[in-house]
C-alpha cells in the first residue's frame, strides 16, 4: 500500500514568514481537494499532518482509508525547535500532544504508551531553525523513525537523513511535505504487503516501509512559493498589493537554497561517523 505521509492543508495554519504571517497560510489545499488528488495519483491511503491541528478530520472522517495524523512543532530539551510527524493518533491524542510538545521527552514518552509512531522531520533542514549535537543525540536515541525523502528538501539532506537513519536502525518514511495540491503524492512511502491503515502502520513500525519518489530543488520550491502567492491574491483582494513580492519570489528562494546547502553539509560533516583508529581517507583510497 502506499500514502503520502506529508502533506498539508488550509488548517496548517498561518506561514513563519515576518511580514506575511497574518495574512499568508502555510497552504490554501482544502481537505477534500487534497484527498481526491491524493487518491487520483493512486495512493491507497490517506492521511494528513497539519502543523498542529487536526482540524482536517472533520470533512475526511467518513472515508475507511483515511486515518488521522499530525505535524507537531516540539521544543527539544536544548530549545531548538523541531517537526515531528505522528501517525495514526485518536483525536484524543492530539490534546496530549499539544499539551505536551515543550517538552519533547513527555511527548516521546506519552507516544511510547500509547503506540503512537513518531519520526523526525526534515531533519537535515533550517526549517525550524537551529539543531544542537545534542539534538541529534535525542534523535538517534529516542525518536522512532526518521523522514529520509522529503518532497520539498533538497536530495543531499534527503541523503543524509538516509545516512542518519540506516547508522541508527530507524526505520524511514518519506512524504510530498506539499503545501499546494501540484505536489501531491510525487513523493511517498510504500509497505508491502500492508492491506489497511492498521497493517500498513504496523509495517512502518517495523521499519518495512520503503521511501518513494522525489527529494526537492530550487525551481520546485520557487513553483511551489508563486502558486501560494497567487492562491492567497485569490483568498484575499487586499493582498493584491503583494503581487510585486512574487517577482522577487525567485531570488529569496534561491538565498534558501543556499542556507538549506550549508546547514545540510555542516551538521552532515559533524555528525559524520569517525574513521577506525589507523585508518585514513588515503588509506582507504
């Protein structure tokens, strides 16, 4: 079976970007528009992580291969920020985890009784901000899988997610991350073998599941800012005084595609595992 793990609707809420973060939503897909997409580029299930929210239930609900997930934004212990994906929660979850979300090792721990499947998001991207080494040792100790192919994050921090990943034992998964319904389902996990939501996150527990599709580029997250731009110039008359902004779409993504290139080689070169004592690169060479 396959599903897009990562993917985004109009309950994400408003973007990070200052200037912009009261009138511009993280994504204008609207839930049943999503799911129908979704479903048209053959995914056999559904679900939705939304920043926070769970919201999108309500018009989805109804549909048996549809289940309920969630994008929470957790304070490490070191007071970073960071994006974990939670699969397969009860509504009732949701409350325990937003209760719980500065505090990341309560979090872990309420997920852990309750079997909840938690993985680290984007992990080799500025997104969220700044990472610690200790970060990293949380990640490596207490997280339960790791996003090794996310649709909007560049292929080299993909690769080292997988890196991350594999040096640790934890199972992948991997999701559009799309804000706008264009990327859908390009990117994906897949378990064989799995014949409903139960079994299928049963098999990403059990590190079967195989990341599918696409990592992400400078013109795709160009394409993806623009459509935003004009979908929130649709949303709302007043923004079209921001129409100017979207000419300089181009440059300020390709000033992030620099920051996301430099934040994935640092943390990839300290996190690189140390050579076997005697053992040098012209040794190996």
């Amino acid at each position: 079976m396959r599903c897009d793990l990562h993917v985004h609707t109009v309950h994400s809420g408003f973007c990070t970007v200052p200037g912009l973060n009261r009138i511009c939503l993280e994504s204008y897909n609207e839930p049943l528009a999503l799911y129908e997409r979704l479903k048209q580029r053959g995914m056999d299930l559904v679900t939705v992580t939304d920043h926070d929210s769970i919201d999108a239930v309500e018009e989805l609900r109804r549909y048996p291969d549809f289940f309920l997930s969630e994008e929470v934004t957790c304070v490490m212990p070191s007071g970073t920020e960071m994006h974990a994906g939670v699969y397969g929660i009860r509504e009732r979850d949701h409350i325990e985890l937003q209760r719980r979300r500065t505090d990341v090792e309560s979090l872990l721990a309420y997920a852990v009784d309750n079997g909840l499947f938690v993985t680290v998001n984007h992990l080799y991207s500025s997104l969220t901000g700044s990472r610690t080494e200790d970060d990293f040792a949380v990640f490596a100790r207490d997280f339960h899988g790791v996003e090794t192919l996310n649709g909007q994050i560049l292929a080299c921090a993909n690769r080292l997610a997988q890196e991350f990943a594999q040096r640790y034992g934890k199972p992948e998964v991997g999701g559009s991350d799309s804000h706008t319904l264009g990327g859908l389902a390009k990117t994906y996990t897949e378990v064989t073998g799995a014949r409903d939501a139960q079994e299928f996150l049963v098999g990403l527990r059990r590190g079967c599941g195989v990341p599918r599709g696409e990592s992400g580029c400078y013109l795709k997250l160009t394409s993806d800012v623009c459509t935003i731009g004009i979908s929130l110039a649709k949303s709302d008359r007043r923004a079209l005084v921001l129409g100017a902004l979207l000419t300089v779409a181009p440059v300020v993504t390709l000033a992030n595609y620099f920051r996301e290139v430099a934040f994935a080689w640092y943390w990839g070169q300290k996190n690189r595992p140390a050579e076997p004592a005697g053992v040098t690169p012209e040794a190996v060479l």
